[in-house]
C-alpha cells in the first residue's frame, strides 16, 4: 500500500527538478491524483435520478468516450488535467473556466 508519506517525498522530489521532462510532470500529476484519491472521503447515500442525457459529436474522443462509457474515461481525463495544470496553466484554467459556464 502506498503511504502519504512516500506520495509527498516523491511530489517534493518532482518540484524540486530544476528542468523538470513531460515525464516528471506526469509522474507529478499522477502523484497528486493518487494523494488526492487518498484523502477524499467516500460519500454515502443513493441517487434514484436518471443519467443525464448526453450528445456526443463526432470527433475521435467523443466517440470513444461513448464506446467506453464516461466512467470509465474520467480517471483518464482527470489524471490528463492534471497534467495540463502543471504543463499550461492557462489552457487549464480557460477549460475549467468553460465547464464553470454549463
């Protein structure tokens, strides 16, 4: 089992990179999303409502996205965000600023 404490040592260890690689950004942000997933706490109760609806185009990631079902993408894409953060901060944030907006 991985302990928070070898999570933060391996974050500092990435930071602290005066040329941090693509590499180090993504072992960096799957760090963050491991130490993240640690510490949340799961949330109780049930949902009778329906899923949404949802209109997929027809661009190569939307139709995989429908093939795969989006429960299965969204770890993917969040680990991907994650990344993005550390890589383009202002990408990043135009995206969450668009999802803010639906």
């Amino acid at each position: 089992m991985i302990r928070e404490d070898d999570l933060r040592e391996a974050i500092a260890e990435c930071e602290g990179s005066k040329h941090p690689t693509a590499s180090t950004c993504l072992k960096l942000a799957a760090y963050y999303t491991i130490l993240n997933h640690k510490t949340e706490v799961p949330q109780r109760g049930y949902s009778y409502a329906s899923e949404p609806e949802i209109q997929y185009s027809t661009s190569e990631f939307s139709q995989l996205v429908q093939k795969r079902g989006i429960q299965n993408c969204f770890p993917i894409i969040d680990e991907a965000m994650s990344a993005l953060l550390m890589v383009n901060p202002q990408l990043y944030n135009n995206i969450i600023r668009k999802l803010s907006e639906v």
